[in-house]
C-alpha cells in the first residue's frame, strides 16, 4: 500500500493487493493536481481503512519527478530542515527566519508551518473526511508475526514512505490514529513547532528504516551531500514513537547511500528476506552470551536520546510586526 501511493491502479510499479481489499480511493491525482497525493484502502466491509501517503517525487529517489515534485521540495525543507533550508549563503530559503549566525527566530519557524497549502494541514481535512465517510471502523490494532515478518492490521490507519511516512505520523499524532512510516525524515522537531499533542505515549505510531539509507538517520546534510545538491535540507533524525531499525550496515555491509531509500528496497531487501535477530538486536534486552530469543524482526525501540539541530539557537528575537512566512 506505501509502494503504491506513487502509482495509480494498473501502472507499472502497482502491487496487487489481493480480495481483502476493495478498489482504492485516489486523492491527488486529478489531472490539474501539484500535491499532496496518495490512496484510501478500505476492507470489503470497511471495517479497515488505511490512508497511504506518497513521499517526495525526485529524480534520485522512488517517483522520479513528476508534477508534485516542487511543492514536494517545499514541504521537504520547511518540515525537516532546522531554519528553512537556510544551508548556505548560497541557498534561498524557503522562509525568513534566519537571524544570522545560527540564530533562527521560533514564532516565525512556527508560522510559516501553518500555511494552508502546505500539505500538513490538507492532510487533516482529509483525515477529518475519511472518518466522515466511514463512520463504523473502529480505531484498533491488531499485530501478529508471519514467519518472515511483522504484518499490521489497523483501522483508521495512516502509512507512508518517506515526506508520506512523516506526514502520517504528524496526523497519526493529531488523531491519536495509528501509522506506520518507511524511511522517514525525522518529524519530532516538525511536531514541536506545531504543537501537535504531545501524549505520555506515542506507542501507536511505528518507524521502520534502514542504517543505510541517510536520510531518516539525518544524516544527508552538508553542501556536497546528495540531498543538498538536489536542494533538499533534510537535517533531522529524531522521531516520532517506536522504531524498527533493520541494521543493513553491520548485518549486510552496506554502505550509507541514497539508494538505500526507495520504499522497494523496504520490500525487496527488509520484508521479503529471512531475516534473524537475536532479542537484543537493536535495541533493550538480553545481555551478551546469555540465552537470546531469536526474532524476524528487530526489536521496538525508542530514540529517547535523540536531539537534532543542536546547533542552533532559537527565539524570539525579532519583533512579531517583521515576521514572514513561507514562500510558495
């Protein structure tokens, strides 16, 4: 379903989802549309109903361009950048927060996110409208283990790769609805500056990625990475509820390389192998030497140590008759 947001039914690339599920319902695909875009899966008695979210449309990544590409970029730097793309002296960015010197002021950070363009907002009219058109589904999780991997029945449920998986999760943390993310950009510091609900537990919303893939890791920055030189300042790492971290690097050698962040990597090299994990792979418990329970997925863990953009030092530092939001 997070494969398929990119497509539409019967293009190449469209995975046949089998009975279970009815004809999906496209958003964003109108002939004049530039944005926002994705599909509704719902079970043939609509007691399910998933909301998949596409990611970033780019020439080095899944989606290759397309007519959503720019605004997929502006989203990109004003979600996951630490002061509006500002990566450079060189750069032009997307809004006028910066104040020089690593200072950025935080009202205008906040500002600029509530633009009603921006693909944030559009996504809680659309989930406010699917709980309107299916009003008996009820809101549950139910989780089991096939013998290669973990597979997720949700109700209500929002899921997305990439830009998609962060914008589920900032939605699946408005409603209190449960998501599931594929290599996304870290969208901790994105909920702050909005100030989404910040409940005791944020259990309900899964991140699953990859050590090899830069960009969920924060790690595509700098003026020579290949984030930078397609224009994207995709700076944080920190997210949102649980995670699952497959260890591509130690485990498989890979290298850390944009290629590692297509959602078809997810399907192809993390959900369709076998895959073993002692229980304290990736995260709490078992202690080395001792009895380990073996696993095909790795453990839920929590980024509690987690900080991004420590550099930076944000305020009020100008006066609120001078502020500008961003640019569209």
């Amino acid at each position: 379903m997070t494969n398929n947001a990119y497509y539409e039914p019967g293009e190449t690339g469209w995975y046949d989802l089998g009975p279970d599920w009815n004809n999906s319902y496209p958003f964003g695909w109108e002939p004049d549309a530039d944005g926002f875009r994705g599909h509704i899966f719902a079970t043939e008695d609509n007691s399910t109903v998933i909301i998949s979210v596409k990611g970033t449309s780019a020439g080095w990544v899944v989606g290759g361009g397309g007519p959503t590409s720019r605004k997929d970029k502006l989203n990109d730097n004003l979600l996951f950048s630490c002061c509006c793309a500002r990566v450079g002296p060189t750069w032009s960015p997307v809004c006028g927060c910066y104040e020089g010197s690593y200072k950025c002021d935080q009202n205008c950070l906040e500002d600029s996110l509530k633009e009603d363009s921006l693909f944030y907002p559009i996504g809680t009219n659309l989930y406010n409208n699917v709980t309107y058109m299916y009003p008996e589904a009820n809101i549950w999780v139910i989780g089991k283990y096939s013998t290669k991997h973990a597979i997720y029945l949700l109700a209500h449920c929002a899921t997305g790769h990439s830009l998609g998986g962060s914008l589920a999760s900032l939605i699946g943390v408005t409603f209190g609805a449960p998501v599931v993310a594929f290599e996304a950009p870290g969208e901790r510091l994105a909920a702050q500056r909005l100030h989404l609900p910040s409940p005791p537990s944020t259990q309900h919303i899964t991140h699953v990625y990859n050590t090899g893939d830069p960009i969920p890791l924060g790690a595509c920055t700098g003026v020579a990475s290949t984030c930078a030189l397609g224009g994207f300042a995709l700076e944080t790492g920190c997210h949102l509820g649980k995670v699952i971290k497959y260890d591509t690097v130690s485990k498989l050698g890979w290298s850390v390389n944009i290629r590692n962040h297509g959602i078809a990597v997810v399907i192809d090299y993390l959900l369709s192998k076998d895959w073993e994990f002692d229980d304290g792979d990736g995260g709490q418990g078992g202690e080395a030497g001792k009895d380990k329970k073996k696993r095909t997925v790795p453990r839920l863990t929590e980024e509690k140590d987690c900080v991004d953009c420590f550099q930076w030092e944000f305020g009020d530092f100008r006066n609120a008759s001078t502020r500008f939001t961003c640019s569209v």
